[in-house]
C-alpha cells in the first residue's frame, strides 16, 4: 500500500491488489474515500468521489481542499498509478507543504 502524496493531513495512497479504473486512495483521521477521474484527450473532466468499503468516508467539508489538490497533480497521480500497476515499480511518496489556493 504505497503512499504517493501527503498534503495538509490528507494522505493519497494505492492498495497493491486494486482494479481499474483509475482511482486512489485518501485517508484523513479516521475516513477514507476513493477519487476517481475521469479523463478524456489527456485532459481532466470530474473527479468521483466514492466509499472505500467499509470506511468512514471524507466529510463534504473536506472534499474540496482534496478536490483542488487532485486537479492540480492528477498528471503525478496517474504516472504514479502507471508506474505501480503498470510498471511494478515503487512509485515516491511527495509531501506537498503548501495549500493550493
């Protein structure tokens, strides 16, 4: 279960034996969602937020600092899930530091 981003408290993550589509994983406290995107011509068209199994899932108050941040890296976000699931390699966890305005 690789992190791939942390950001203000948020922490973006993949399960090693997930399934399409592309989606990841956020947990904050003791909630968990999964994002995923939808994508069309490389280009980001809405962001799906789910319930992760049996997970409290992120409060509405939260969704939109995690949604700005995941329209922000989605590019990162997918060579990260590419490299993991694709390429089996081990992708790096980046902590980003500053809010997203």
């Amino acid at each position: 279960m690789p992190k791939i981003f942390e950001y203000l408290g948020f922490v973006f993550f993949l399960y090693s034996n997930d399934h399409k589509p592309l989606h990841v994983h956020v947990r904050f406290a003791e909630y968990e969602s999964v994002i995923e995107f939808e994508i069309l011509d490389g280009q980001l068209i809405k962001i799906k937020f789910k319930r992760s199994g049996n997970n409290r899932p992120i409060p509405f108050s939260y969704r939109k600092d995690i949604e700005k941040f995941a329209s922000t890296y989605y590019l990162q976000i997918i060579e990260k899930w590419t490299q993991f699931y694709l390429l089996k390699k081990e992708p790096i966890n980046e902590k980003i530091t500053r809010k997203i305005k």
